[in-house]
C-alpha cells in the first residue's frame, strides 16, 4: 500500500493506505481520531467535516489521494482542555449543544468560516453552517456561539 502522508492537526503524519480508501476510515480506524463521527456516508451531514486548508470538508467521501500534503485539522486540532479554542469556549457559554454527535463538524465549519471571515455576519454564519444538520434543534445558539467567538478572536 503506498504511504500517503498530509499534516494532521499540525503534526506530520504518513500513512500506509488504499489511496482511494476515504479520510474518515483512515481518521477513526487506522490513527484514532475519534472526534470525526459517521453520519450518512455520502457528505449530506456535515458529522465527518475536517478543515483542509480553510475548507470545511466530508472526511466520509474524501479519498486519501485528495489530502496527501496538504494541512487536515480535526476538533483534536482546535484546542485543548487547557487552551481550548474561542469557539469551544463559546459554544459551552452559549449552550451550544445537546446530544453533541454534530458539534465537532459544525465546530470544524465555524472555525474554516472564521479563518476566511473573522468578522462574520450572522447570516454569513448561518449560510456556512447550512450544510451541517443538527437534529437537536440548537441552531441559534450555534449562531450566537459563532459570534460570540468571532468577537472574542476580534478583540484578541
């Protein structure tokens, strides 16, 4: 198997994997990066996103082949405990969340939005979460969430 090798969450990673062999199966079977979940396997969801470059992608219909040299961060890759990311500080003021299975893709979309945009509007925000379902019905704190990170970015 050829070796593909891309950067994850910042460190160098080299792989020995099926170039068509998708992201997401690589991601949580082969390095353990658990944070990147199964939704509908065809990149309708939004529950595989990783940022590629500022880019919030499926990771479910992604083939190896399309990440090798390029930057891939996970929600591993947004902070830490000890120095989480402002949109993971955000998301917990804003109550963000409930069951949490979409949070680390619609994590993912807000942090590519925010890298282009870091002054977003809040139909800017909504317009790059649209493809990220939620079945929990936690949209407008999401939103706030997102802009509360913004402006913390902004004020920083």
């Amino acid at each position: 198997m050829p070796n593909v090798q891309f950067q994850l969450n910042g460190a160098a990673t080299a792989v020995d994997a099926d170039p068509d062999q998708m992201l997401l199966d690589v991601l949580r079977g082969r390095l353990g990066v658990t944070g990147v979940h199964f939704g509908c396997g065809a990149g309708e969801c939004g529950a595989c996103y990783v940022m590629v470059g500022d880019r919030a992608v499926a990771s479910c219909d992604m083939p190896m082949w399309s990440v090798a040299g390029k930057d891939v961060v996970t929600l591993e890759g947004l902070g830490t405990a000890e120095q989480p990311h402002p949109l993971q500080r955000a998301f917990i003021t804003e109550q963000a969340m409930q069951c949490g299975y979409c949070v680390s893709g619609i994590l993912i979309s807000a942090a590519a939005l925010l890298k282009r945009n870091p002054s977003p509007t809040e139909a800017e925000v909504r317009a790059a979460l649209d493809r990220n379902l939620c079945r929990c019905g936690s949209h407008n704190r999401i939103v706030r969430a997102v802009l509360r990170a913004a402006s913390e970015i902004a004020a920083s």
